[in-house]
C-alpha cells in the first residue's frame, strides 16, 4: 500500500457523508472512494492501483448526498438476496463496484 498526503478532517456531525474520492487524473474515473470517518492517519492507495493509474486527484471536499443512479446491468450482477441483504449502498455496494472495475476478467 502507499500512503498518500492528504490528512483527515477533525471529525464533525457530518463525517458520514464526508469522503475521500480519487480520480484518474486524465480518465475522471473514480478509482478509490472512501469515507473520512474510516480514514486514520492518510488516504492509502494500492501499488498495483497507482501503476494503472499514476496520476490521480483526490478530492476532499465533496460529500455524499445518498442518492445513486445506476445503470440496469449494475444491479443484474448481484443475486436478489444479496440486494435484499444489503444494509448499505454507500459501505457495501459503491466499493464492490470500484473495486470490481479493476479485476481481470476470467472467462
């Protein structure tokens, strides 16, 4: 893992909702999303992420208004029960889907 330089917020009545969103520097595709409250001492990036994409913006002053448009096939990839067991779309839908865009594909 690498560390990046950007330090925490003091926590405030709004820590849920404020977040740490990186993007690829030339493709604005989100490559790391990660609420503030979760973040100890920096904002950390996988090796393996920062070769793909070597440049990246973080960005700290955006904030999660809790409403998601996505496309059909997002949701046709989880099984009915997981959706009906899902408790959070933002903690356990948003980072599955940052996370898969980067899996190889195994056909």
């Amino acid at each position: 893992d690498v560390h990046g330089d950007s330090s925490p917020r003091q926590s405030s009545s709004n820590s849920s909702s404020e977040l740490y969103a990186a993007f690829g520097a030339n493709s604005e595709q989100l490559v790391s999303y990660q609420v503030a409250a979760d973040v100890e001492e920096s904002v950390v990036m996988k090796k393996r992420m920062l070769r793909r994409f070597p440049h990246v913006i973080v960005r700290s002053d955006l904030r999660d208004a809790h409403c998601y448009i996505f496309s059909r096939w997002v949701l046709d990839i989880f099984d009915d029960d997981v959706l009906r067991n899902m408790e959070s779309v933002k903690d356990e839908l948003i980072p599955h889907i940052v996370r898969s865009q980067f899996r190889s594909r195994k056909h």
